[in-house]
C-alpha cells in the first residue's frame, strides 16, 4: 500500500492510504466470478497438466474453528497451466476444492505436485510428484555427512544427487524437443539405467536410524511410482518449479503487506494476484488489460470470458508485440 501511495504522490495523486486500500479490495471483489471461471476453465479442458503447490497465510483477523479456538492458519493454494495462474485462498489446508474441479474433468488430467498427503487421492497414473523435493533430502543428508567424506564415493548421498543430477540435465538437453522426442528419450536405454541404479542403491543402503539419509531414502521409495508419470507424456515436468515460482509471488505479498485482516480482503487480493499473473504469462500491458477489465466488467456480466488475458481480442488489443 506505502508503494502505491508512493507511485500516486510521483503522480501528483493525493490518495489516503484507506481510500488506496478499499480501491483494491473492491477491485478484487469485482473480479470475483472471472477468477472462478478462470478456474473452473483450468478443470474444463480435455487433456491438461497442473501445477500446484501451497503455502501458509496468517491473518490479523482469522475468525474461529468450529470448536471456538481461534484459527492459527489459511492457506493460499497455486495453480498453474499452459494459460493461467491461478490463486486460491482457503481457511484450511484440505484439498477438497480441487477433488472438487477435478471431479468435472472429463478428458486426462495430469498434476504435479510436493508429496503432502492431501494430494494422496489423486489418480496414481496421472500424478507426478516433484524429484526436486527428493534431491532436497538428500542434500540435507549430504550436509549432514562428515566433511571428509561428503565428496568421496563413500557418500552415500552424493552418489544419488549424482543420479538424480543426471535426469535433470536429460531434461535441459531436451527441453526445446518436440512431445514425441521428449517421450522417446525419457524412455531410452540411458534414462531406464538412471533409474533403475538409484532404486537398486537405495534398497541396498541401511542408513543410521534418524538420519537425514535415512530419510530421503524413505521419502524417495514411499513416493517411486508417482515420481515416474512424467515419461508417460513428453509434456509434464519432471518437477513443480513452476508452481513453486509462483507460490513465491504469494509469499512476498504475505510477507511485504499488512493488508491481510480477513478472509475477504485475502480472496480479493488473490483475486487480483491471479489476473495479473495470468496476463504477465501473455505478455499483455498489465495497466491497460486491467483498465480495460474493470471498464467493461459490467458489461460482459453475461459473457465474461472475452475477458480472459489468452482471449483472441485481448492478445490482439493488449499483448506487447
């Protein structure tokens, strides 16, 4: 909000801080329902990929449980596609909305997410879960290794980076290959010996009891299969780096804004958050699509959708040539 009134002031705009900060929660509340055709388009499509993630979000004013004890926690979910980001704001950390939309899907539906337990239910031979939150851990088993052996061949942890390594430069190498070349190798000679190297190893370590390494190893083997449902289709990534950059944007907010106090203020906010993300992926002119937006809201009430930042006319009218 300072930044805002900053910009007004360099502008001449003499704009009180509570006027600035009901302008953007009306604003967000006006765009309400496009966010959620918005969302309920990102379900629609017959064959697609997903990436979501999750983070926390801590309100001034969070209301209470059912059992009378104040919430401690909401949580803001992400999710993102070849056309939109989207940011959903929930009082708590179920994942029940997005059973809900996937319920309606009606073509294959691929999602990649971290391996918390609210996205257990998700079709197995669709779901993919990030090989960047296998490599954390052992990361941290490396560090957790003695000095003189973390980059020896005795290190246990090295040798599966070294492996996991190896599948993440496949991935650069083939990153501007067409779908069908991207499944061909993932599916190769090479990229089988990867796998299979890291999965005989793994069974065959006994790390110390309360290790890192004894974790990763146990996190890696409980989540194997759902690690491997990107070489079914040359278009899903090996991880959620892409939701996770954008969950990002939603944790500078949260942690650079005090404009958080309810659950109305936090769904207008993402409200906003998400169109703008959306036409940043179409390289629109943010000031001019958004203008335009609230110009014409009102108007297209019964067909919102030629409202959409990958609209034809809006690329047409607003993308940055």
């Amino acid at each position: 909000i300072y930044r805002l009134k900053e910009i007004f002031e360099y502008k001449n705009i003499d704009i009180k801080y509570n006027s600035i900060l009901n302008y953007i929660i009306n604003a967000g509340k006006k765009i309400n329902r496009l966010i959620e055709l918005m969302t309920e388009k990102q379900f629609s499509d017959e064959t697609t990929i997903k990436y979501v993630d999750e983070t926390t979000m801590s309100l001034t004013n969070p209301g209470f449980l059912e059992n009378g004890k104040k919430r401690k926690k909401s949580y803001v979910y992400c999710s993102v596609d070849e056309y939109r980001t989207v940011y959903k704001f929930t009082n708590s950390r179920s994942s029940e909305w997005l059973y809900t939309l996937i319920d309606k899907m009606t073509g294959v539906l691929f999602i990649v997410t971290d391996d918390y337990s609210g996205y257990n239910n998700l079709p197995l031979e669709t779901h993919q879960n990030c090989m960047c939150h296998v490599r954390r851990r052992f990361v941290k088993a490396y560090y957790e290794a003695p000095k003189e052996v973390r980059d020896t061949l005795d290190s246990s942890a090295r040798y599966c980076i070294s492996l996991i390594d190896e599948l993440f430069l496949i991935e650069r190498e083939i990153k501007n290959y067409s779908i069908k070349e991207k499944y061909k190798v993932r599916n190769s000679e090479r990229t089988k010996s990867i796998i299979s190297k890291l999965k005989d190893y793994l069974e065959k370590i006994n790390p110390p009891q309360g290790s890192y390494m004894e974790d990763a190893k146990k996190y890696a083997l409980s989540n194997w299969d759902n690690l491997w449902t990107y070489l079914k289709d040359g278009r899903v990534s090996i991880s959620n780096q892409i939701a996770e950059n954008k969950i990002k944007k939603a944790c500078m907010i949260r942690n650079n804004s005090i404009i958080f106090n309810n659950q109305e203020t936090a769904i207008a906010n993402f409200n906003l958050l998400s169109l703008v993300q959306t036409a940043k992926m179409h390289n629109l002119n943010i000031e001019a699509y958004l203008t335009y937006v609230f110009e014409n809201i009102d108007a297209y009430s019964k067909n919102l959708e030629v409202l959409f930042p990958w609209n034809y006319n809006i690329l047409q009218t607003f993308q940055i040539k």
